[in-house]
C-alpha cells in the first residue's frame, strides 16, 4: 500500500485552494477494487487559466517544481484547442 503521507504531499495542498484534481494509476484501481501490482499514482487537475495562481502558490518552490504560468496557460490553452496564446 502507498504510504498516505506521500500522497498527502500533493493533496493537501491541491485541497487548500480548492483545486479540482483525481488521482489515477495502480493506487486507485486497487482502492476501487482492481488488484493491480503497480504502486504508481497520477494526478489529473482540472485548470482553467483563473486557477494557475493558486496552483503555483500551493507548492514549495524549494520542495516541488510547478511549471512557469506560460508554460500552463499555453499547455491548457492547447487542451482547448485555443491557439491564440
């Protein structure tokens, strides 16, 4: 099983903000009952441009690297298929 303060790492601050996220990989298909012998994990977000600030400030720059707020705005942009940033 996953150690939760690993996990905690990443949801406590995607929480605080109120940041839309699901965790995906072998950890959740065995919480949902697949068994599964990966112990991988990966997050989703959902973020539109309005919410990039709160995720850069929700991580420890000296601890985690968020990617510079062009790079997300372009990156969501491209998502949507807007090509006019």
């Amino acid at each position: 099983m996953t150690d939760p303060d690993l996990i905690s790492l990443f949801v406590e601050p995607l929480e605080g903000p109120g940041l839309s996220y699901m965790i995906t990989g072998g950890v959740a298909s065995v919480i949902y009952g697949d068994p599964r012998f990966t112990r991988d994990w990966d997050v989703v977000m959902a973020l539109p441009d309005d919410a990039i600030p709160a995720l850069e400030s929700a991580f420890d720059p000296a601890a985690f690297y968020v990617p510079p707020s062009e790079t997300l705005q372009q990156e969501t942009a491209a998502r949507r298929g807007d090509t006019s940033t």
